[in-house]
C-alpha cells in the first residue's frame, strides 16, 4: 500500500479524532459562517487545519466554499466547524428554509422585467 493511499484513509479520521458527525446538525454545505471574535485564541491542541478553517472565516463564507479552499472533505471541514461554533469561535448562519425561498420561475420573471425596464 502507498504512503499517499494510506495517508488519505487516515487523515480524515485523525483531523476529527475519530468522530464521523458533527456535534450539530444544523451546519449543511450552504450555511454560512463567520469568526465570532477574532481575538479569541484557539487551544493548543487545535489542529493546523482547524486553525486554517477559523482564518477562512475572517469573511462570511459558506462551509463549501471553506472545503473546497482547504482541500478537505465536506464531512470533515463540518465536523471541523462544527467544533469551532460549539467553541464559540465562528458563529453560524442558518441557511433559508426551503419554504422561504423564491422559487426559480419567480426570480426569472423578476429578471425577465428588470431587463424590460432597461
């Protein structure tokens, strides 16, 4: 077995010690977040990428964008942030509920008017 193989079936496992949920399940790919206190200092034994994660939210992000610059695994950078709110590091922004959202046939004659007065 490769060092890269091995090192990609236990990394994730080590990032979260050990754990495969988030504390919360209210955290999803488009909730947004964003650091609580910039001069709250994480613990020692918080790892390089959680620290990597907090830096990320120095601007409202979502935890997919945050992912995807990281390079790490949605599941992990959720159970990552997950952590960081419970801390009181970044605080989350719930996502729209899916009954509070326009639907898409609206938007598109809202557009569809806004180009007509133009």
């Amino acid at each position: 077995m490769s060092g890269e193989y091995h090192d990609s079936a236990v990394r994730p496992y080590v990032l979260t010690q050990g754990r495969a949920r988030p504390t919360r399940n209210t955290i999803g790919l488009d909730t947004l977040l964003v650091v609580a206190d910039a001069g709250k200092p994480l613990p020692p034994s918080a790892t390089r990428q959680a620290r990597d994660l907090l830096r990320m939210f120095g601007r409202l992000l979502s935890l997919a964008e945050a992912a995807a610059h990281l390079r790490l695994p949605l599941s992990v950078a959720g159970i990552l942030a997950s952590d960081l709110v419970d801390s009181g590091h970044l605080i989350a922004r719930s996502r729209i509920p899916e009954a509070g959202r326009p639907d898409l046939t609206t938007l598109q004659e809202v557009l569809n008017g806004l180009r007509r007065l133009s």
